[in-house]
C-alpha cells in the first residue's frame, strides 16, 4: 500500500488519488457481447449449450436444476453449512420485510385524491456468479427480497461446476428463499436468456445481481434495448475504505483490507488516518497475516495499487469518503456515529471496531449488492424497493376538477397545448358545475 500524504496534495493530485483503474478486461468487450447476445436471442437454448461448453468448458446435458440435483444439494451440504444458510436468510429477511411498501392516499384539495400503491415486479432475473469461488450469500442477498416483494416469476442464473452441476450450496440459499427455477447458466449468455428468454428459460423484466466486465456489460446492452430487460445497478471491483484514527486497532485494520483484497486482484482497498503512525502498524500486521491466508497471493496484488492516506483531521477523512463514495466504509474512531450524519456517498457503513464488513457480506441483514466503482454517488445498495415498482393513482370529482380546471387551462396554454386544456373545457362545460 502507498502512503500519501493528503495535506501536500493539489486539487489535481487528489482527484488522480481517488480516481479507480480501468476495470479489468472491459475494453473491446462489446462486440464480443453482442455476438453472445445475439446468439442466445435467436438460437435460444442451444445456443446456451453451446456456449456454455466453448467457454466454460462444461457439457451440459440439462440447463435446469431438477428436484432430485436440488434434493442432493441438500444432503451434500454439512449441517452446520445449511444452519449457517437459515441464520442468514432469517436475518436478511428481517431487515427486508421492515422496508415492504405501504400504500399513500392523500387528498390534494377537495375532490382530488392521489394515491401510490406498490407493484411487484412481474418476473426478475438472479445472476449468481461462481468466478473463484460459489456465491451462495448472493443468492440469499436476491431470493429474499424478490419473494418479499411478491415477484411471482423468480429465476435464477448461476455457472455450472465442471462436473455439470450448479454449486450445492448456491441451490440450497436459493431452493430456501424460495427460488424454485434454477439454471445452470453464466457469463453474458446467462444474461441474455433471462434478458430474451429461451425455450427453457422465462424472459425477465429486471436482472439482478453482480458478475464480471462480460456480465457487466451484457447487463448494460440489454438495458438499452426496450425488447431487453433493466439492471439493478451499475457495478466495478468490489472495494472497502478504512477510516481510522489513533485509538484504532491495526490488526483489525489490518484484516479488514485484507478481507476485501480475497475478492479479486482489482478490488479497491484504501485506508484514512488522521494517525500517521498507524499507516506501519497496520503494515506490519498485514505482513504477519498474509502468509497465513490461502488467497495471499491475490491480496497480495490488490494491496499493490491500495493506498494509505494519511489525513490532518476527521473532517478531512470524510471529505476524502464522500469523494471517493466506496462500496463499503467501515469506521475504526473513537465516537464513530458522530461521523455518520456527514457521510452521504458510501454503498454500505460499518460502524465501530466490532463490526466487519464480512458481516454485512453474510448475515447482519442489510444487502450486500452495493453499488461500486463511485456509483454510491448516486445509486443505493439493493433494497426491496428494486423488485417493486411504485404506481401513482388519481381520482377526481366534478368539482375537484372544476376547482383545478383553471390551472389546467393557463398551464397548457402557457406549453401550446390546447388539446390538454381542451380536455378539461369539454368536461367542464358539458357536464360539471362551475367553480
């Protein structure tokens, strides 16, 4: 990890600090897509197995996972293992049943009520990657609140181990929140059969969930074409900032940028410290602990083009979060909630030296689909909202519209447009009581 100095730093050389790499393996990737693409909309399921075997090396002789592939999944998996499923599914579901949509109903003035009522999403599109390891949290992450929230078309995508079968316990989190239909499908071919559907694949309204720069992008070129299917979020490498301060511990520090390096030699870590000391103490822990982790050598990369930076103050540690707007923030300082109300650009916060991000990544019950690469800027972490849509409703009477029929008139002949303003005079004239 670099340590910078913030305080010596020009405008100029601040942007470039907090500015992400180019994602891995994105340039040139959208022709290729949209020949994948293509492929899978008009060849449909034999393109699928085609495709699956030149890229993933598998065979396949089913795209579906049958009861009897689900029903073994479960017993393959250790008891502690389908526990440890239930636990977190209980406490996702939890969190996301608090955020279930209410109904509004207000009267605007008399005789004019708007309403909003929620709607279920029709039919959604899971994406569970298995790039260097199974996922099942993420299909925990998009089963529960998919179900929550009504949808009544539940699919879900995930790549084939090479023995054919989808991963046992990705099938058990997703049998357990409720996901019925089960596909052994990934990368960009997977997107576009949930995007168009296929013959054993349902068409989706929205895909869900993370994948690499090929799901990615095929997730962004389906959500442009109206025929297609809308994306949750826009996504990059995972990545985590560390606020910390004197007080913090470098070994938690120090384990907490390490845990999000395992990702993937492109995930972001990056540590603020208004304790210039800190910076080796965490240096040193990180090199006691590295050798002890399978996944070292991974890390090992990640931390290469992390960053340690050093701040004047905490004010100034926020400033340098909220330009950065990182998936996940965790705060190692002495009054941590003190920080929270100036903090609006992070996917996720962790707040206090016992609170790791691996919680929220399994099973506090918050989502850990965060939105990446400084869309925190703009996007929230997946929610329950995102497999609803919310649908306004209005009803007027006679003398509520004949109370706002001016208005009307004025405001549409101010636009040029008289058959709006028409539409009102009509009924106004030939049916309702003055004003």
């Amino acid at each position: 990890m670099t340590r910078v100095d913030w305080s010596v730093l020009d405008e100029a050389g601040r942007q470039s600090l907090l500015e992400r790499p180019a994602v891995r393996g994105a340039a040139g990737l959208s022709a290729a897509v949209a020949d994948i693409i293509a492929d899978v909309r008009t060849q449909g399921d034999s393109a699928l197995l085609r495709l699956t075997e030149k890229l993933d090396g598998v065979a396949l002789r089913e795209i579906e996972v049958s009861d009897a592939e689900a029903q073994a999944a479960r017993r393959e998996l250790a008891p502690a293992a389908v526990s440890a499923i239930d636990t977190a599914i209980a406490n996702v579901r939890a969190f996301h049943a608090a955020q279930l949509g209410r109904p509004i109903r207000v009267e605007t003035v008399p005789g004019v009520v708007c309403e909003r009522v929620p709607r279920p999403l029709r039919a959604v599109g899971l994406y569970v990657p298995a790039g260097r390891a199974p996922l099942p949290s993420t299909a925990i992450m998009l089963g529960v609140p998919a179900a929550l929230a009504g949808c009544p078309v539940r699919v879900l995508c995930t790549p084939p181990r090479p023995d054919g079968r989808a991963d046992p316990a990705v099938v058990v989190a997703a049998r357990a929140c409720g996901v019925q239909r089960i596909f052994k499908a990934g990368g960009a071919q997977a997107v576009a059969a949930m995007a168009y559907g296929t013959g054993s694949i349902p068409k989706v309204d929205k895909i869900f969930g993370p994948g690499n720069a090929w799901v990615t992008a095929a997730k962004q070129a389906v959500a442009l074409d109206p025929a297609g299917a809308a994306l949750d979020m826009p996504a990059g490498p995972s990545e985590v900032m560390v606020i910390a301060d004197a007080g913090a511990n470098p070994r938690f520090v120090a384990i907490d940028l390490l845990s999000q390096a395992e990702h993937g030699p492109d995930s972001q870590v990056l540590l603020v410290t208004t304790a210039s000391g800190l910076v080796d103490q965490v240096r040193t822990e990180i090199d006691a602990l590295l050798p002890t982790l399978p996944r070292r050598d991974i890390m090992a990369e990640s931390l290469l083009h992390g960053a340690a930076i050093v701040v004047a103050s905490l004010a100034d540690a926020i400033d340098v979060a909220n330009r950065y707007a990182p998936e996940h923030l965790i705060l190692q300082v002495a009054e941590p909630r003190r920080c929270v109300e100036d903090i609006w650009s992070a996917g996720s916060v962790f707040i206090g030296p016992w609170t790791p991000e691996s919680v929220g990544d399994y099973c506090s019950g918050t989502n850990h689909v965060l939105p990446t690469y400084g869309h925190a800027r703009a996007y929230s972490g997946l929610s329950l909202a995102d497999f609803q849509r919310q649908m306004t409703l209005q009803e007027l009477t006679p003398a509520g519209l004949a109370a706002l029929a001016p208005t009307v008139e004025t405001l549409a002949g101010l636009e040029g447009l008289d058959a709006h303003a028409a539409a009102v005079r009509l009924r106004r004239s030939s049916r309702m009581p003055g004003p």
